[in-house]
C-alpha cells in the first residue's frame, strides 16, 4: 500500500505573498524591483496562476527579508509538517 503525503496548501503560500507584499505597502513593481523577479510572474504567483519554483521563493524571502521556510512552511498549513510526528 502506497502511502501519498497531504497537498500542499498552495492557497495559504499565495496568501501569504499577497499579506507580506501588502504588509509592507509594496506595488507589484516595488517588490519586481526588490526581488529581481518579472511583474507578471509575481502576479502569475499571487493569483494562482503559477507555482514558481525554489529560485523564485529564494528571491521572495530575500527581498521580503524573512527566512525561506517563512514562505514555504505554509505549504503545510493544513496538516502536520513532515518531521514534527512523534512515534
């Protein structure tokens, strides 16, 4: 029996971009300018259009100044984290 881990919660990662970028008052071209990423592709990301990939939240985490698993970690935001189950 294979045993298939949770869906990330990909609505809780956009939401979190969209509070982060509005928490600071940044336009989409502010946080393109500060993340060196194209505004269409931040837009793509905060409307659930696109994914991105690690390079993409790298760059995110760095121009938003908080740690990569800030952003990430809600991926998990419905269930239990990998590594956090005691036996």
């Amino acid at each position: 029996m294979t045993i298939l881990p949770p869906d990330p919660d990909t609505t809780a990662l956009r939401l979190q971009l969209a509070r982060l970028r509005v928490e600071r008052g940044w336009s989409f071209d502010e946080l393109a300018s500060r993340s060196g990423l194209a505004r269409r592709t931040l837009i793509d990301l905060e409307h659930g259009r696109a994914a991105g990939n690690v390079a993409t939240w790298h760059a995110l985490a760095h121009a938003f100044d908080v740690p990569i698993d800030h952003l990430l970690g809600t991926l998990c935001s419905d269930h239990t984290p990998p590594g956090t189950h005691t036996p």
